[in-house]
C-alpha cells in the first residue's frame, strides 16, 4: 500500500483550482441509470470513488465514453444483475443505484453495504422510504432484494433523519414514478441541490431541492442533456484550512464560497485572514488565531467531511476547543494519529477536546478514512521533520492527484508505491 512522505514547514504559494464534487458526480452517474439518453457529463473528478463507480456501471452494461473534458454515458441497454459485496463494501454510494434500478427493472438486487471505519451505517432510511413508494424489501444471505409491487407511486415521506443519501435514493425512484412525491426533512446538501439539478435538465420535474421539503413530478421518460458539476467544497475547506495553518497567502479558486459558510463563518470567529469573492477565497497571514467550538451536523451545519481538518487546525491556534460529532458515530480515527504528531486531543465519546498552542512533529503514522488522511497530510505540512503517512489508499478515494498538486504549490511531499 502506498506512503506519502512529507517533509514540513514550507508554505502554500500561489492558488489552486478546484475539481468537481466526488459527492455529487457519484449520484448524478447513478441518475444515468433512469435515463435511455446520453448524458454529458463535465467536471467528473479523477478519484477512485468515481472509478470503482464507473466499473460498477460498465457491469451492468453502461456505454462510457471518457473525453479530456467530458464524459459521456449510455444506459439504453443495461442489464440487470446483483451488485456484489466486493465492489459495494469498496463504495457505500453503490447503495444508491437500488433506486434507479427498481424503477427500470421493478427487482433490484444489491449486496449489504455493512458497517465501515466510520460506523455502522445502516440503510433502514433508505428502505423506509422507498417502501413507501410501492417497494417491497427482504434481506438475504447479506443481500437487499426490492421488488417493486405493481409500479413505483409517489408518496409522501417525511425521514427521521435528513440522510444524504436516502434523500438521493428517494429522489431518484420517484422521476419516473406515477404521481407525485413529497420528501419531508430532505437533506439540504449542495450535493442534493446539484443531482436535482442534473434530473431536471434530464426532463424530470422537481423543486425544492436544496431545501428540506423536495417535490417530484413523476415524468414518462428522460432525454438526452449536457450537465456540469459543481466543485468540491470538501476539497476547497480543505486546502483554506491549510493555507491558514501554514501561513500562507494563497487562493482557493474555482468553487462556490457559499457551500462552506459554516466553515467560513467559524475561520472569522478564530480571526482568520481571509477575503471572499463570487468563486474563490483568498487567504493571507493571520496573528493569534483564536480556539472555537464546532458542532457538526446536517448541512448548513459544519461539514462531518472537514472535522478531522479543523481539528489539525485548532491544536495550533491559542486555546482550547471542542468538537462534537453528531453526524457519525465512531469518526475520530484521526485523534490518535493526530496525538502521534504532537496533538494534545482528549476524547469522550461524541466530544473531543483539542488543546491549542501544539507543535506537530513528525513521525510515522497510519491513515483510517478518507477524511482522517488528509488531517494527517495537514499536520505533517505544518509538522518540524518528517512524516511517513502510511495506507494512503482511502485518500484517493477523494482528492485528486493531491501530492502532485501539493507539490506544485510549495510543500514536499512524495509517494512511495510498496
Ligand atoms: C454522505 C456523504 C459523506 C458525508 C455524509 C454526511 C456521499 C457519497 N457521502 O454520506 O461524505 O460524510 O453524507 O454529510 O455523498 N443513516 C442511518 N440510516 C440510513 C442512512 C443513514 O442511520 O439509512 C445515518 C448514518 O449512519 C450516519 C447519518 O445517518 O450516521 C448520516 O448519513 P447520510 O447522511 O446518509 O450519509 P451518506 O449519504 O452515507
């Protein structure tokens, strides 16, 4: 498995564009499946995420077609078969095409994603709700059979929890059901108001995506269209958050600031220096940064995704701050690897306590989840020596060729292929 190793202390120059959302391009790939068109997707990011997605639609017969600025898919002649373990325990976002393969095919067969290093993640939401469209569902010998009862019929649904994903599941079965659906306590995300985006210049009816309340129309069919996906505010979050613990004048370009305001009201709070603009933040020095506490949640709360990355950043600010993790259980892997670099993170269950003032210094540690990776990369940029990040693999799951990119902008970081 792959190491990154990183030497620390040099500074961010210049900018960096950002690529597209990884969470967005995984749906609106899986909304393909509704459509017997060609859809023409742009700013489809090169990470593993979206390869392993990609296999998974070529399994079932999916025509893609890679250009160096587009991808184009096909799904008029799809088969239906069973999505096994290996490729779904690879992908939780493979749960996603359960949906759209109910209401082509009315029988879906989909092995169970099962727990990860992130917690158990059921998918009783997701079952919930599609039930309530006319699906039938029975677990088998570690499979998730649905089999749509006479046709796919809108309801309303209103979901205990605002999940991203089973508001995504929902959204996608209802397009081309009969009649109408109403999704209550909807998950708000950017990513949502994207895919929602997508099915309506496929020719769905749909509004009030990005809100909590999500109304569809169901349609016959879907039509052939061009589609361009937003950036990755994951990624943008990240690359502030390093600009600002190293120091650096540096800007973060080519995304929407506004999917970040809880990140960028929570960076002012700390008195960071930075400026705000239709599509990039630039970052200059800041004195005295100050501890904060972050509660994630739910969007437009503060990102689950950037909690391992603001907890890099807050053990080098003065003071002390909390995080509390609502969203996930079990998703401070990080503290410990982050404890090995010189942090000082107390842990009590959900809370974490996160002493300021640290000085990372390097050592040899061992990454656990996508997120929890790239904390690590942001400790050893600011860390005295060198670090050895070990099984690197969860980190191209999501950022694109970033010890390339990083290498480019002023810090040294290599990869070693073992
Ligand atoms: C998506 C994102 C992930 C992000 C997360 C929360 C993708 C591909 N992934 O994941 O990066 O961290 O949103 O913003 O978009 N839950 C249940 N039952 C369900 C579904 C979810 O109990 O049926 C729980 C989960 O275990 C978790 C919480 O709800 O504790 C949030 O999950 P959800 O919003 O569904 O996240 P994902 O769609 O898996």
């Amino acid at each position: 498995m792959d190491k990154l190793i990183i030497t620390g202390k040099n500074k961010l120059k210049g900018s960096v564009s950002i690529h597209g959302a990884k969470n967005s391009a995984l749906p609106i790939l899986v909304a393909s499946l509704l459509n017997q068109n060609d859809l023409i997707l742009k700013n489809i990011p090169e990470v593993d995420d979206i390869n392993n997605m990609l296999k998974l639609l070529k399994n079932y017969g999916a025509k893609i077609i890679k250009n160096k600025n587009s991808l184009k898919i096909n799904n008029k002649s799809i088969k239906n078969i069973s999505a096994d373990y290996d490729i779904v325990r690879k992908m939780r976002a493979s749960i996603l095409i359960l949906g759209p393969l109910l209401s082509r095919f009315g029988y879906a067969k989909i092995s169970l994603p099962g727990g990860c290093a992130i917690g158990t993640r059921p998918i009783d939401i997701h079952l919930n709700g599609l039930s309530k469209l006319g699906i039938n569902f029975e677990i088998q010998n570690g499979f998730v059979i649905g089999k749509v009862k006479n046709d796919i019929k809108g309801n309303k649904i209103n979901l205990p929890f605002p999940s991203v994903g089973a508001t995504e599941n929902i959204m996608m079965s209802s397009v081309l059901a009969k009649g109408e659906t109403l999704i209550l306590n909807a998950a708000k995300e950017p990513e949502i108001e994207d895919l929602g985006n997508c099915l309506i210049a496929m020719g769905a009816k749909i509004s009030g995506h990005g809100k909590n309340k999500i109304f569809i129309q169901g349609v016959q069919s879907l039509k052939s269209t061009n589609y361009e996906i937003i950036s990755d505010r994951i990624v943008a979050g990240t690359f502030i958050i390093l600009a600002i613990m190293l120091n650096s004048t540096f800007e973060v370009k080519k995304f929407n600031p506004k999917h970040i305001l809880s990140l960028t009201n929570t960076l002012k709070k700390m008195g960071a220096n930075f400026s705000i603009s239709e599509n990039s933040i630039k970052i200059r020095s800041s004195k005295n940064l100050k501890s904060c506490n972050v509660i994630t949640g739910p969007y437009p709360n503060f990102p689950t995704d950037l909690q391992a990355q603001m907890m890099a950043l807050m053990s080098v600010v003065n003071g002390i701050s909390n995080i509390k993790e609502t969203v996930f259980e079990n998703r401070f892997m990080h503290v410990p690897e982050l404890n090995r670099l010189g942090a000082n993170i107390i842990l009590n269950k959900d809370n974490a306590v996160i002493e300021g003032n640290r000085v990372f210094k390097g050592a040899q540690v061992m990454a656990s989840d996508l997120r929890a990776s790239v904390s690590l990369i942001l400790a050893a940029l600011c860390a005295e020596g060198k670090t050895t990040i070990n099984r690197v693999y969860h980190l191209d799951r999501g950022y694109e060729r970033i010890e390339k990119i990083l290498g480019k902008l002023g810090p040294k970081i290599k990869r070693v292929k073992t």
